[in-house]
C-alpha cells in the first residue's frame, strides 16, 4: 500500500490541467492524462470540489477526478448534502465520490461506501484512511449491493469503472470472481443505520434495478432523502416500473440539466435523481 504521506501535492498543475481542458473543450484530454502517469507514476494527491484529499491512482483512467468527472453529481453532492448527515455510495469504485461527500458530512457525519472489486476496494482503503486523517468518517465495504445477501459474480470490464455484477447462474459466471453481496437495507440495520440518509449515489453498471428493487420499501420508510442511480436505456423501464406506485418525485439528467421526463423513456445512458 502507497504511503499517501509521501506523495506529491501538485495542485498548480491540477489547476493548469483544468484550465487547458475548458479553454479547448476538453481536446487534450488522453495527451494530459498520459503525461500525468508519467510525471507521476507512484500516484498524488488532488483536493476534491467539496475540499478534502483524494487519493488518484497512477492510472489515466482516473485523470477525470482531476479535471470534473461527472461534474452534475459533484454539483448533486455540494447542493444537497451538509454537515452531520449519512450518505451511502454503492458501487464506490476507489472513493472518489465517497470522499466528495464525507467533506460536505464533515466530521460529524458519515459515508459508507461498497465496493465489490479487489483492485478499487483496495485503493478505496487508501482514501478512507486519508480521510480519517482529515477528521473524516467513511465505513468502506468489500461487498457487491443486489436484491438479497448471498453471492455474485464479478465480470471483469476493460476498465476499473466498468465491472460488472451478474448472478451465479448468469453466462459470464465462469470467467467471473464470486463475491460476497448484500441487501443495502438489512447491511445498514446490521450497522445501525435507521437514517435520515441525505444522499445514496448507485452506480452499478446495469445492476441498479436489483440494488433499488431489494432497498425500495425501505427508502420509502422515510429513511432517504434523495437518491442518484445510473439507468441504461435497457432497463429504464424496469426502474419505472419498481418506482412506479410510489410516492416520488424523478428528474433525468438531459442535455445538462435535471428534468421532470418519463424515466422509460430514456435513449442514453444517464442519471436519474429520486426525491423522497
């Protein structure tokens, strides 16, 4: 594991980087994020929108959390979450978002943050260690999130962001990790946590409809807030369906905005936000 203590802080650059990106419209960026993993090739330390350090890996896949990766959650998190409150990240990845909301809980709020993969999981260690550091709390869990407790399997995808959950019985099982799953709702009784919840980030890649199916009775206990998920065009009809009877308000993320817009109607991948 990577002494974070150790690693460089160049905060200029990051700036340069951001600055270069919006004056040509982001053209640039593979250039950027190459040379950024060889100047640095142990790893470095960013300061995040909300404030806090974030560990960023030496990969240029993650040179995005330099430069605004998906900036309409960032803005999410800054508008709606404050001090003292519990948010959840499920399919945290190495924590970046996971971080951006612990600054906003502040020291006496809390984030708890799953994450199946052995790789993410064990960089989202490193930056929940870093924010210990910064009098922060994020409770980090090596576990996949899905309908019931049991087990799944893990399909590798080409990059750290596009893993994917799929049941045993599914066709990739044999080429895929088995790992240890939860229901978000029975794993945060187990823990404690009876709410209020500010803000639950789910990103899954396509695994979202069982992860909102097996916790829907539960946030609508009044537990939740808000609620962002990642829905695909294949199964934004499913999602319309487990909300559909509830009392929620949803808006989609289009052309740069959240709008009130049919969630089965979605045509791309895109962002819902579920208000409670």
């Amino acid at each position: 594991m990577v002494t974070t203590s150790s690693l460089p802080r160049p905060e200029m650059l990051h700036s340069f980087y951001r600055s270069s990106l919006r004056l040509t419209r982001k053209r640039g960026m593979r250039t950027l994020s190459r040379m950024n993993h060889w100047l640095f090739p142990r790893g470095q330390i960013a300061q995040l929108a909300t404030g806090c350090d974030f560990y960023l890996p030496p990969d240029p896949h993650f040179f995005g959390c330099l430069v605004g990766h998906e900036q309409h959650i960032a803005d999410l998190i800054r508008e709606t979450v404050e001090d003292g409150d519990t948010c959840i990240d499920v399919g945290a990845n190495i924590g970046y978002f996971s971080l951006m909301m612990a600054a906003r809980c502040g020291r006496r709020g809390r984030v708890y943050a799953y994450e199946p993969e052995r790789a993410n999981f064990a960089m989202l260690e490193q930056n929940v260690a870093l924010a210990r550091e910064q009098g922060l709390s994020v409770v980090a869990a090596r576990a996949a999130v899905s309908e019931a407790k049991g087990s799944v399997v893990l399909v590798p995808g080409a990059e750290s962001t596009l893993h994917k959950v799929r049941h045993l019985d599914g066709p990739d099982a044999d080429a895929a990790e088995v790992v240890p799953c939860v229901n978000l709702a029975e794993d945060l009784r187990e823990r404690g946590v009876e709410g209020p919840i500010k803000l639950i980030k789910i990103d899954v890649e396509g695994h979202e409809p069982e992860v909102l199916r097996g916790s829907i009775d539960f946030l609508m206990s009044g537990v939740a807030k808000f609620v962002v998920l990642e829905v695909f065009p294949g199964y934004a009809r499913e999602i319309a369906d487990i909300l559909r009877g509830h009392d929620v308000t949803v808006d989609c993320w289009l052309d740069g905005e959240w709008r009130a817009s049919p969630v089965e109607e979605i045509t791309h991948l895109t962002d819902i936000l579920i208000r409670f």
